[in-house]
C-alpha cells in the first residue's frame, strides 16, 4: 500500500517526462477537470441555442452566437469552462523540448478560446487563439485556431484579416496539410465571412458544400434557410421557394417553419405564382392561436403580396394591422412602419407619413440602413406637421372666435356634454373592473387556502396564476418580458432632479402671486376654450402673426426638406393671399421664383421675377437674378474678410504686432462693410498698447466703444478699460491681472473667444459629471454598476444619481449628479480619472469625460457639439478660468 501512493505521488509529479508520468496526466486531466469543463461549455452553448432569438426578418447568420445580452446568460457556463481548462493547463502540463506530452493540453487552450468567444470577449479569444498557433505551430490543433481566430475577426469586423486566414486554410486543405474534419466548419465559416459582409453571390457555393458535408438535422436545416434567404436576395424566386418548401419538409423548429412559410409567401411572382391560394394559407395561419404572437409579419407578407399586384389600398389596409398587431416583435414594427411612410409620404399623405416615421423611430435599432437619413426625414416631417397644425388651430380657434356668443357657447357646451359622457363611461367601466377583480381576489384567496392545505405549488393552480397576471396587468399593463421591463420607454432614460424641481418651485411662486393670470384647467368649463381664443384685436393679431410665420416656414420645409415644390409654392401663395403686406414679401418672391423654375412654369416663374426686380431692385435677391454670379462675389467677400480676420488673429497670437496695426488698415480699404470691423478695432487696440503705451490703449478703447456701440467686442473693451487707475503721479497703470500669469491683451483675447460659445460660467450652480462613450464598444450597464460601486466606497454621504441617455448614434451619456457647486464636482471628476476600475472599461475606446452644469446642459445636449463644448470645459475648469 506504502508502494502504490509512493508510485501515485511520483506519477503527480510534472517535473519529470517520464511513461508512468506522462500516463497519469493525460488520464486524469481528460476525466476530471478537462471533462467538466467541456460539458459546461457544451450546455452553455445549447442554453445559447435554445434563448438566442434569429431576427428573420433580415438574413440570419450562419452560426448563432446572439446578443451581447444572450451571451451575459450563459458567462457561468462559460466561466466554468475556462476555470477547469485552467486548472488542466497549471496541473498536468508537461512541455519539455517545445513539446506538449499531455494530448488535453492543447485542447484545453481551444476551449478557454472558444468559451471566451462565446462571451463574447473577442480580444482574450484571439489572444488565446494567438498563442495556440504559435505554441503549437506543429501540430493540427493550429489548423483549429486559426479557424476559430477567423470567426473572431468575422464578428468584430475586421474582414481583411479573417478573409487572409481563410484563404490559407483553404490552401491547406487543398494540399491535404489541415485536416480533412476542418472542411464541415470551414465551410461554415467562410460563407458566414460573405453573408455578414452582405457579399451574397460568393456565398452560395460554401453554403451548399456546408450542407452537403454537415449530417445534423438542425444545422442543414438553418443552412438551407440561409441559402433560402440569399438566392431570395438575388431575385430567384424559384430555387428560393424550393429551399424554403424542403426547410418545412424536414420539420424544422416552429420558429423557422413559420418563417419559412411567411418567406414563401414573399416569393409570390404577380405573373407566374397563385396569389389565392397563398393568401389562402396566409389567412389560415392568422386563425392559428399559435401564431397570435406571429401576426404582424402574416399581415407584412398579405401586404407583401397585394403591393406586388399593385393593389396599394389592400397593401396600405394590411400594412396597418401589420403595425397595430405587433407587440413584441419591434424590428417588424420598424419595418412595416416605414413601409406604410413611404407610401404616404409619395401620395403625399405627410402627415399620416409623419405619424408612421415617427412609429418607425420609436423601435428602429442605431444600426438601421439609412438611420441617420431616416430620422433626418422625420425631423423634417415633424417641423411641418407642427406648423400645419399651428395653421388649423389658429384657424379653428378664429372661426369659433368670430362665431355669435351664442352660437360658440352652444359648440363649447356640445363639447363639454362629450367629454362628461367619456368620463362617465370610464367612471362605469373601473368600477366594473374593481368589481371583477374582488370577486377575482376572493376566489384567489380560497384557491391560496386549499393549495397551502394541501402543500401545493403556486404555479400548479391556474386561477392563482391567473389572478397573479391580472393583478401584474392591472399595475404594469401589457409588458415585453426583458431587461429592464419596468421601463416602458428604453431610448432615453434621464433624470434631471434639480432642473424638475426648480420648475415646480416655479410653477408654486406662480400660483401665489396674486397679480399672475389664472388659467382655468377644467376641460367641463366653457372658460377652458374661451381663454384660448383671439376674442381682442391683440389676441387676433397674435393669431395672425402665427398662422403668417407657420405658412412661411412651411414654404421652405416643403422645398428644401421635401423637395415638394408644387405644396412649396401652395404654402407661399396662401401666405400672400392672406398676408399682402408680410414683412416676409422680397424672400417669398424669390422662393416663388425659383419654385416656378423648377415645377417649371416659366410664364409664373418670370412673373415673380419682374416684381422682385421692380419692386426691390436694390436687394441682393435683384443683383442675383440679374447677374447669376452675384452670389459668389458676396460669398467671396465674406471668406475673405473671415480668413483676413483670423490671419491678424495669428498675427496678434504671434507677437507680430505691427503687422495686426497694418492689417487693421488695409480691412478699412478692402471691406468697409464687413460686421468683423470691430473686431479688427479690437485686435489693433491691443496691438497698440503693446508698442507704444498705456494712454494709446486706453484711447482706442474708448474710441472702439464710441464707434461700435453693441458691437460682440464692446464689452471687452469695457473690461479693459475698467482696469485702469492712476498712480500718485497722475499716470495710467493697470490693475493686478485676474487670470496668474496673463497678460491685459491675452485675458481680453480669451474673452473674446469665449464670446462665440453659448454656455456660460457658473461657478456656485449645480452640476454634473459627464461621460460620453461608444455604447458599441462599451457595456452600459456595466459602467453604470462600477460608477456605484465607486460612489458607494468614496462618496457615499452625496445621495449621487446615476443616469444615461443615448446622445448621438452610437454615443451614449452617463451622467452622475447632482454636485453643489464646481469644487465638488472637480473633486469627483479627479477622482474618477485616477481610477482603473472604472476607467478600464472605456479607455481602449474614444470617450470624452467632463463635468456640466443644469444650465449648459440642455443646450449642449440640443447642439451636440461636442468639440465647442470640450474647449469652454477645458478653459473653464482645467485652465483655472473660473
């Protein structure tokens, strides 16, 4: 006995390459560590198989990896897998003469990649992947790495270099280097390396090779789809639908049967195909109660379908239930959506346009084809349908306005009756619902009793489970199962505490100011409408001023956003007929001329023409009809004047004195009319008062003041001045500068620039902090959970509030708030800098870290600029500006 745990002991031992050692490792690294790791790894996967949802909506990849976040349920798995892999490498390697003797070694190193992959930590799988091509560079598991490597560089992107390792696998298993087992998941790959690339004709051939080498039900059956999707991409219908017909043959999982089916049906040829009997079995399967959660894409294929025989109304009809009936699935949403807003928007329906853009936004994912030209569109649409309504409001309120008092009063009450009859029945309907669910709670009450009697499960009695999803319907309504479910509404999740409650202390003040005009806010009394209407001729003329400005804003929102000239020059010549007199007249004129010009309407377009001319020939609307390259002298001018500006600025910066004097003289000569002439002035004073003395300084300030009252530059030149005094001996000197270490010159130069920023300074107000990242590249949820594990352990006592919103495309702004004043909010921001723990998680990546106030808030976050932004935080708090 002694003997064998001698021999036991010796055989533990990886210090030795011995038979019995090398015997030992390989048994126990195989059926202990290495053995548990693989099946966690292997359930991990089909855990992320079984959760992970296809968007078959678009071409579905190859492979299925999912999501980020399905990829976040399977970390334990994978974790494990990785742990016990580990434990195999650091206990029973044994590499002597740059050789492994334990065969689960290499292995272990392909699953630690392969689980790192699976999480989706793309940078520690090819570093492992790396290594194991280097390490064992002799052996076939290379062939193995790089193959995995290729799917790394597949998923993040980076296609030259996957399509490099591909095309050398390929060249060795030609040549019979790699082995022959490789080719099943090469082909795989290689195809996904074309779809993901949207490169569908290269594809085919692997797609079908995979096919013909794989022998698993599922995974031929999801090729077969892909091959399905990609010929239907390329137009033929018909080897298409033969694919997706033997996809349903061979009893695929519901999920893809059904695709295959709605996909079928979208292969339907108006001139070869039986539109009947397709949307026969459409409207079969919408009678199917399983696929009650698959009706909006049944309703897209029926529209699909109709749109194809040109019949609009039907598509339009079946588009719509399309959208009313999707619940879960947003992607279907966005795209039917936008479908229905771009047959709206070319009838032109804008505003039900608007309405379906609008819906489209709602759901449509960041990285969405055309996403930014998309929301660009329904911006533009939103801009017009709000003046439009402007119009009609206006237009209804008159009309009721000029209407006898006893008639309006007869309207308002016929309103008011309508509004107290909608109030009644919902009144009726909660107390009918309140009464159901007692009698619903009662019941549930005895069920409790007699499943506790009995040691009975909850979940086991359906009126229990029914009551429960009543009571979660009753507080929370129809809710998507998902993260964050909570959250009706995901875009933008903001806190603006302190801005909030400075409006109610507002909205507090307002009330108990005796002098305020009270607003009646009962929709039941007729004074809630009549305090709205234009019952006075002030009232009337504000009225008027409304529906003027709103036509004239939709005159150019038509043209220039729509490219609808036809509803452009409607727009215009309303708010002519009903406006003679617009102080709006020479612009509408010339957009009447260039509309006409383009419809084109020569006679009308010359119409407008002549008036401008004779009515306004001294515009520059006249001198650019007259001469055509009028404009470009104008535009000349003003870059001239502009770059002559910033060439005297460099100069000044420059210590080139003399030369800011001379330019000064030369703009007086070259551009008398240019509004940067007070600037000039500005930049010569200060030149001034460097090469000759105090008094010269003083006076040309004092001249730029008298001679450019209002000017941007007028109150710099105050500020100079104000520094002035005189010393015993009745001479000029300068006060002791606020800014350490500037000059005078370099304190106003500074202000100056502050001058074209539109945030201000606010030293005592509250701020907060600000972190602007790539949310492609960074996990949200994760910062946000550092930055409180943060404040919990330093800043504990400052009750902070962590918030994020998305910025900008891909951009997404955590904010941490709210700090008394810029000392504290420094403080945190220093803090934060200096520790790895949170800033690991964006450093390898382009983030901006800055601090903001309430008041530079909203229009930072309306003018995303970040750049102007980034330069007034700089000098404002890490210059010492303040």
């Amino acid at each position: 006995m002694i003997g064998f745990y001698l021999l036991t002991a010796q055989s533990c031992s990886t210090k030795k390459n011995t038979f019995t050692r090398r015997a030992y490792h390989n048994l126990t690294a195989h059926y202990n560590a290495y053995w548990n790791g693989n099946e966690s790894f292997k359930e991990g996967v089909r855990s992320l198989e079984k959760t992970a949802k296809d968007n078959y909506t678009l071409i579905i990849p190859v492979n299925k990896y999912g999501t980020e976040q399905d990829a976040q349920s399977i970390f334990p798995n994978m974790d494990r897998a990785i742990e016990k892999a580990s434990k195999v490498i650091q206990r029973h390697s044994m590499y002597f003469s740059r050789k492994e003797w334990v065969k689960w070694i290499d292995d272990s190193y392909i699953l630690i990649g392969k689980s790192y992959f699976y999480k989706k930590e793309f940078s520690s799988a090819r570093r492992t992947f790396e290594f194991i091509t280097n390490r064992f560079a002799k052996d076939d598991i290379r062939y193995d790495a790089e193959l995995w490597l290729a799917r790394v560089y597949n998923q993040t992107g980076e296609f030259e270099k996957s399509e490099s390792i591909l095309d050398n696998l390929y060249s060795s298993l030609r040549r019979g280097k790699a082995p022959t087992y490789l080719e099943k998941d090469f082909t795989q790959v290689f195809a996904n390396f074309y779809v993901l690339q949207q490169d569908w004709e290269p594809s085919i051939k692997y797609l079908q090779r995979a096919i013909e080498l794989n022998k698993k039900k599922q995974v031929r059956n999801r090729l077969r789809f892909v091959l399905a999707q990609v010929y239907q991409e390329l137009g033929d219908l018909q080897e298409a639908e033969r694919l997706y017909q033997l996809v349903i043959k061979k009893n695929p999982s519901y999920e893809m049967s059904f695709n295959a089916k709605i996909n079928l049906a979208k292969t339907y040829d108006a001139k070869a195909s039986n539109r009947s009997m397709i949307v026969k079995k459409l409207n079969k399967m919408l009678k199917d109660f399983k696929n009650e959660e698959y009706r909006d894409q049944i309703y897209f294929a029926l529209a699909e379908i109709y749109l194809k025989d040109n019949n609009v109304p039907k598509g339009v009809e079946y588009l719509t239930l399309s959208v009313a009936t999707s619940v879960s699935n947003d992607y279907q949403k966005s795209l039917s959506s936008l479908r229905l807003a771009e047959i709206h928007f070319e009838t032109p329906n804008y505003p039900l346009a608007q309405a379906y853009y609008d819906t489209a936004m709602q759901v449509l994912p960041l990285d969405f084809p055309d996403y930014d030209k998309l929301k660009e569109k329904t911006e533009t649409l939103t801009e017009l349908i709000t003046n439009l309504s402007m119009v009609q409001e206006q237009d209804s309120l008159q009309h009721l306005a000029q209407m006898p008092e006893k008639e309006r009063n007869a309207v308002l009450d016929k309103l008011i009756k309508k509004i107290a009859e909608e109030e009644e029945r919902q009144r009726l309907e909660e107390i009918e619902r309140q009464r159901t669910l007692s009698v619903l709670e009662q019941s549930s009450r005895v069920e409790n009793r007699n499943i506790q009697q009995s040691g009975g499960w909850y979940f086991y009695s359906p009126s229990a489970v029914s009551f429960g999803f009543t009571e979660f319907t009753k507080k929370w309504g129809k809710r998507k199962l998902e993260d964050l479910w909570r959250l009706s509404s995901k875009q933008v999740i903001a806190d603006f505490g302190e801005e909030e409650e400075g409006e109610l202390a507002a909205a507090d003040s307002l009330a108990t100011d005796s002098t305020a005009v009270v607003l009646e806010t009962d929709p039941k009394k007729r004074e809630f409408y009549l305090q709205d209407l234009p019952l006075t001729e002030e009232k009337l003329a504000e009225s008027n001023k409304t529906i003027e400005e709103a036509l004239y804003d939709m005159g150019f929102i038509y043209k220039d956003g729509l490219k609808d000239n036809n509803k452009s020059i409607e727009a215009f010549e309303i708010l002519l007929e009903r406006f003679p007199a617009t102080e709006h007249g020479l612009q509408v004129y010339y957009q009447l001329y260039k509309n006409y010009e383009i419809v084109p309407d020569q006679e009308k377009a010359d119409y407008y023409k002549n008036m401008i001319v004779t009515e306004y020939p001294d515009s520059d609307y006249a001198k650019l009809i007259i001469d055509p390259n009028y404009n470009l002298v104008l535009e000349a001018q003003r870059n001239a004047a502009k770059n002559f500006y910033e060439n005297t600025y460099t100069a000044y910066m420059g210590n080139q004195f003399y030369m800011v004097i001379n330019n000064y003289n030369e703009a007086l000569t070259k551009y008398p009319e240019s509004n940067l002439l007070s600037k000039f002035e500005f930049l010569k004073a200060l030149a001034l008062g460097k090469v000759q003395n105090l008094d010269t300084l003083a006076s040309s300030m004092q001249y730029l003041i008298d001679t450019y009252p209002g000017s941007e530059v007028e109150p710099l030149a105050q500020d100079v001045l104000s520094r002035f005094s005189t010393d015993e001996g009745g001479n000029l000197v300068l006060n002791e500068e606020p800014v350490e270490g500037a000059t005078i010159g370099e304190e106003a130069i500074a202000k100056e620039e502050a001058l074209d920023s539109p945030y201000t300074a606010s030293p005592g107000g509250v701020h907060f902090f600000m972190l602007l990242v790539d949310g492609s590249k960074t996990n949200i949820n994760a910062l946000k959970i550092r930055l409180s594990d943060f404040n919990s352990k330093y800043f504990r006592t400052g009750q902070l509030k962590i918030n994020s919103i998305i910025f900008q495309n891909e951009v997404q702004m955590v904010t941490v708030g709210n700090f008394e004043n810029t000392e504290k909010v420094m403080v945190y921001y220093e803090s934060v800098e200096a520790n790895p723990y949170i800033t690991s998680q964006f450093e390898d990546t382009n983030y901006e870290m800055m601090v903001i106030t309430v008041d530079n808030y909203p229009i930072f976050y309306r003018e995303k600029d970040v750049k102007s932004y980034k330069t007034f935080f700089e000098k404002t708090y890490l210059s010492g500006g303040e």
